[in-house]
C-alpha cells in the first residue's frame, strides 16, 4: 500500500484548484501563496515528473506565446488515478483527525 508524500498531495491539490492554469510557476505560486512558505521551483517539478511517472497527472504543452520567446508553458491536469489517490488520502486523514479533538493541539506553534 503506498500513499502520497504531503507535497504530492498539495502539489496535486493545486493542480485541481488552479484547473485549466495548472503550469509549474503558477503551482508555485498558489503553493506560496497558500502555505505561507516560499516554495523553490524545483520543489514542484521533482515531485510533479513523480507523480506523472505515478500516473497521477499528465501534462501537455500549451500554445507558445510571445512573451516567454516562443516557448510554450508545460501545463498538468490530474488523471483519474490522481483523483482516487487525493480521494483515498482525505479518506485516511478525516479518519485520523476524526479520532481525537482539536483541543489537545491548543497549545502548538
């Protein structure tokens, strides 16, 4: 049985909130902004060239654009493995945080 990595399961989570704008600069910056944390771009395409190896997402090469010298941006989008596998980790975390109260994490930084 094998579950994903905290980052693969934010990383695939940002993919599906930012949809049809899921490029690799983009996910880091919803990461940067969500977490508070400055996330490095190769702390999002690592994990993202292991989730594809995984089948969790796929990525495509959108059209080239001016501005980025003809180049096109590398965009993802979660497969249905990718879904089962965020289904299958929300279901073992509700469990988890099911089991005991918020209250004995009052004193945590």
């Amino acid at each position: 049985m094998s579950f994903l990595t905290r980052t693969e399961e934010l990383i695939l989570l940002s993919i599906w909130n930012l949809q049809d704008n899921a490029y690799g600069a983009a996910i880091r910056d919803h990461l940067t902004d969500v977490s508070g944390y400055d996330w490095s771009i190769g702390a999002i395409y690592i994990p993202l060239d292991r989730l594809a190896h995984k089948g969790y997402v796929r990525s495509f090469k959108g059209k080239p654009t001016p501005h980025r010298g003809g180049r096109s941006k590398r965009f993802f989008e979660l497969t249905p493995d990718g879904k089962a596998a965020l289904i299958k980790i929300r279901r073992v975390q509700d469990a988890l945080w099911k089991s005991r109260p918020l209250a004995g994490l009052a004193g945590a930084k």
